[in-house]
C-alpha cells in the first residue's frame, strides 16, 4: 500500500460493495451505503434545487428534504434497486 497504510478487511469488504441506483431511467453505480439529495442531483445530472423524489418498491413517490440522506441496499437485485427522479 502506498503511504505505508494498510487496509483491513472492513474496508476492503466495504469498498468492494456495489450499490445501484437510477435517476430518472438512468442506472448509476454507487459504492457508498449512504447517498444524500445533492449527490443523486449530481449524478443525475440536474440541480438539486429542482428537488429529488424517491420511488419505492411499490411505486410510492416521497420527495426528500435538502441534504436528506438515504441508506442502499448492496447487490443488483430488482427490490434493492433505489428509483428517484428530479423533483
């Protein structure tokens, strides 16, 4: 490792974990367990100002708060998939 550091294996096991999300029809890669309002604003390549609507599993819409963050769900499975839109 570079720096010296070394890496153990919660680390290793996190950075190696693959969240999915799609904005607006548009499948993103995510690593990270958490994503707030302004990063899937980011991604989705919109202003996050517009807003940001998450869609469950069911279809039900909520529009979340500004820098409202939201936990994934790792894997590539039709539940675990997180939907939003712009606002």
């Amino acid at each position: 490792m570079e720096g010296g550091q070394q890496v153990g294996p919660e680390a290793v096991e996190h950075s190696e974990r693959r969240y999915f999300v799609i904005i607006d029809g548009v499948e993103h890669i995510w690593h990270q367990p958490t994503i707030t309002t302004a990063q899937i604003a980011s991604l989705g390549g919109f202003d996050p100002a517009m807003g940001v609507i998450e869609i469950d599993g069911e279809n039900r819409e909520r529009t979340l708060a500004p820098g409202e963050t939201v936990e994934l769900k790792p894997g590539h499975g039709f539940a675990k998939k997180h939907k939003f839109k712009r606002g």
